[in-house]
C-alpha cells in the first residue's frame, strides 16, 4: 500500500483546462461627435487655404494691377475720299496712332489687331490685320496703318454727308481697333482680354486736297477691355 500511495504522489499532476471564454473586446463605434469634429476641422482647413489664396490674390493684383493703354491720334493724310459715285465712295487713308503703356510692371501682348476707319457709324474702310505688338513697360509705340483703298459701298446719308463736310471743310471720322490682349507681369501671363478702341478725329479737309491734312481735334481716345 506504501508503494501505491508513493507512485501515485509521483504521477504528475494535468494542468487544469480553463474552460472560462476570454471576454470579447467590444469594437468602439465612431462617436457622431468625432465625425462632426473632423467635418468641421476639413471645413476650417478649406477656409484658411481660401482665406490664404485670396490674400495673396488680392497682394498680387494691388502691385501689379494693370492700367489701360492710352490711345491718341497724332496725324492724319487723306490720299482718297470721293463721294461724289453713289452709292460707293472711294478711300484711302493715314493715321498715325500713338499708344502709351503707363504701367510699371506690366507689359501688353496685342494680337489679332485691325483697323478700320468710320464715318457717322457707318464702316467706310474695310479691315485691316496689323501685326502681333509688344508693348513693354512705361513704353510708348506708334502705328500708321493704311485704311481703305478702292471702292466701297456706302449709304445715301454717308454720301451726302461726306459732300456736305468736304465743302464746309472739316470732316469728323473715327479710327477704331480692336483685338485681343494679354498682361504679362514677370513670369505670370493672363489670359486673353477683348480691347475696343475708338478715336474721334476732325481733320480739315478740301475737296481736291491730297496728302497730310490738319488735325482740328483729336482728344485721347476711348479703351474698352
């Protein structure tokens, strides 16, 4: 019985099975707050981004703003302008035009410009394309396009105005351009602009009389862009 009871205390002993089952995690659910929280920090980061492009905007634009060129008629020549073929009138004409860039730190491309010259509203001078222009900073540039040349059809009123003016001496025409323009301020380089630009002339002018004509009037002319 001793030997039993000794082999028995030398059996080692089974470790006992924990048959309890380890508690599940609960998974944490997104609170509505934190959602909210997060929402409202994107929109304050959106604002700032905003709030931060539109000041640097704004700088840039009050120290490069660009103004608009300056336009003036300086000297006209008549070669043709008879009226006396209803209803065509037959044109051709001179106009040097001086143009001004008054800005410091902006700089003009033209393209696609024409000139054509009008007579009480009414076109008496088809189109004429001038050539792509730089205008650089502070810069002054002059044009003397050639208007018309041949016969063009004219109304009744145009005609018999012409005749009227050509006798009393001064005729009130119109040069007008237009064309497209961008602004270049160092390395930025806007997009392209639409400019319309009108000069009102009254040149002296006799019937008969061919060449370089007086100007009467020419006050600055009148930029749209």
């Amino acid at each position: 019985m001793a030997d039993q009871e000794q082999t028995q205390e030398q059996q080692p002993q089974k470790p006992k099975m924990n048959t309890d089952k380890p508690p599940n995690p609960t998974k944490s659910k997104p609170s509505r707050y934190s959602q909210g929280g997060a929402a409202r920090s994107c929109c304050l980061c959106i604002f700032i981004f905003l709030l931060l492009a539109g000041a640097t905007a704004l700088t840039v634009w009050l120290v490069y703003r660009p103004h608009k060129p300056r336009f003036t008629v300086v000297s006209a020549a008549i070669y043709e302008l008879n009226a006396t073929s209803q209803p065509f009138i037959s044109t051709s004409m001179q106009f040097t035009i001086v143009t001004r860039n008054p800005n410091r730190r902006v700089s003009i491309f033209y393209e696609k410009l024409q000139a054509y010259a009008s007579y009480r509203n009414q076109q008496i001078t088809p189109p004429v394309d001038l050539p792509p222009l730089y205008h650089g900073t502070k810069s002054t540039v002059a044009l003397s396009p050639v208007l018309g040349s041949g016969t063009v059809p004219a109304s009744a009123e145009v005609v018999n105005g012409l005749m009227t003016d050509e006798a009393y001496g001064v005729v009130a025409l119109r040069v007008v351009l237009l064309g497209k323009l961008r602004w270049k301020a160092g390395a930025i380089r806007t997009g392209k602009y639409g400019v319309y630009v009108k000069c009102d002339v009254w040149v002296g002018l006799k019937k008969g009389v061919v060449g370089q004509v007086p100007l009467l009037g020419a006050p600055p002319c009148k930029v749209d862009i």
